[in-house]
C-alpha cells in the first residue's frame, strides 16, 4: 500500500530514501504530521503494517549490488 521513494542520484555515489512515502495510486504524501494522508499513513504502520522499498530500476540496482552506490536514509 505504501513505499519508500528516493531522491535522484546526490553525487553519484549516494542516493537518499526521501522525505515523501509513495502510494501504490502514485501520490505522494510528505512527512507532516498535519496531511491527513501521512496521518492515515501512521495508523497503518500502528497497525503494524511496515512500508515497503522502492523499486530501483536496473540500473541503480546493479549500482547497489556491486557496492558502488549506497542509499541512505533521510534527515
């Protein structure tokens, strides 16, 4: 129901799990606790649901796997 998104590429190296959570209708809710879809968000994880990861294309994917590029997590 929902997922993770990442920012683009920083630096080449590094990519970022973004401030904003992916809903599988494509919207986009940002971290505020004043959006009622962020707080629908947080009562389904209360539930004990757990977000899911985003889907790098293959590219980036191949980047993760041989260690070239590292994901790390937002502010």
């Amino acid at each position: 129901m929902y997922k993770k998104m990442y920012e683009s590429n920083l630096d080449e190296k590094t990519i970022r799990i973004s401030d904003y959570i992916l809903k599988d209708n494509g919207d986009q809710i940002p971290k505020d606790p004043t959006n009622v879809d962020y707080q629908e968000f947080l009562k389904w994880q209360s539930e004990g649901n757990t977000i899911s990861d985003a889907v790098l294309n293959d590219i980036l994917q191949a980047k993760v796997d041989d260690g070239t590029l590292t994901i790390e997590e937002a502010d």
